[in-house]
C-alpha cells in the first residue's frame, strides 16, 4: 500500500478514501517508515495514525518486548520468573 507523505505530496491525501474498509478484514497492521522530507507531525498523525487508530479503537500503542538470554537489555534486571515475558510500562 502506497500509506506515506510521498502519496500525500501527488494526491494530497496519506491514504485513499476507502482505507479504512481495505484494512478492516485484516487481523493486524504494520506501519513502516511513513515519513518523507517535509510531511511530517499534524499531516502524519492526522491523516493517517488518527484515523486508523479511532475507526480500530487503538488506544494504546502497544508494542510487544521480550529479554531474551545473553543478550544486554536496559530489563535484564527486571527478570522475572518466565525471562521471555517481561512487562514494560512507560
């Protein structure tokens, strides 16, 4: 999908009127890198997060974490019984 600031520089829109039913049937989205040169803040967040966000009711941006053996993490410290879930609260 063409999502990005580079489509809204040639139609002036983040993404197709339609959007939001072309995604309705999936069962998770993925956002890459949307940003290009000056589309950036207010024309990002509104015309794209915003509206995916509210038509989903995402109201928190949770990302997945794991510590993970051998490998140096700012939660090493934070082990828990099970090392494979941690909780991370911002």
């Amino acid at each position: 999908m063409d999502w990005s600031c580079e489509r809204y520089v040639h139609t002036g829109a983040m993404m197709p009127e339609d959007g939001i039913e072309q995604i309705r049937s999936h069962d998770a989205i993925l956002l890459g890198s949307c940003r290009v040169g000056q589309c950036t803040g207010p024309r990002l967040t509104m015309g794209l997060l915003i509206p995916i966000r509210r038509a989903f009711a995402q109201y928190v941006n949770l990302r997945p974490i794991a510590v993970m053996e051998g490998v140096p993490s700012p939660l090493a410290a934070r082990r828990t019984p099970a090392p494979q879930r941690a909780g991370l609260i911002w």
